[in-house]
C-alpha cells in the first residue's frame, strides 16, 4: 500500500485503494502471473527487505534515494510503454464480487 501511495504521489494522482480478499479475485479466476491478471497484478508479491550495506562498501557507490528512483522510473516508463490496452472487465468483475461479498460497501 505505501509503494502505490508513493507511485501515486509520483504520477500526481490521488489512489483510491481497494482491499480485495485474495479468495474472491482466485474465484474470479485471477492470477498474478497468467491471464487473466488482476488489477493488482504487480504489487502481489511477497515484501522484500534488502540490506544495502554490503553494496555501498563493495560497490563503493551511493544509493538513490527510494522515491527520486521511483520517479525517474515513473518518467522513463511514460517514455518508453505503451499504455495498457486490455479492458477492465475482470477488474469490475472481481470489484462487483468484492462488494457482493463484503458488510461494508468496497
């Protein structure tokens, strides 16, 4: 959630963020890694934590700072990728099922 807060920041757009239990978008017929992909497709991953000590010693180099990375990434995907073409049909699917399933509305 911090990094698509951070990414938002970055683009200039306000995220509205959805928590969709992991069995609903499988009973979809979701998956992060084949069709069809879900809207949440690159952030499902488990965390990693990276000690960056040993790099900076051997590598003798500096660290960019996490969010002026994230920008420069930011920019240079505008530059470089097509945008996403495929519909959102599963996305509303999953979101619809979400609501169905939830007390509270989503």
């Amino acid at each position: 959630m911090e990094f698509v807060e951070k990414l938002a920041k970055v683009a200039n757009v306000e995220p509205t963020l959805v928590r969709i239990p992991r069995d609903i978008i499988v009973q979809a017929g979701g998956n992060p890694m084949v069709e069809p992909l879900y809207f949440g497709e690159y952030y499902d991953v488990p965390p990693i934590t990276e000690y960056m000590g040993k790099v900076r010693r051997l590598l003798n180099m500096t660290l960019t700072p996490f969010e002026d990375g994230l920008k420069e990434t930011y920019r240079w995907c505008l530059r470089h990728h097509k945008p996403r073409t495929a519909g959102f049909e599963f996305d509303d699917k999953v979101l619809g099922m979400a609501r169905a399933a939830s007390p509270v509305s989503v």
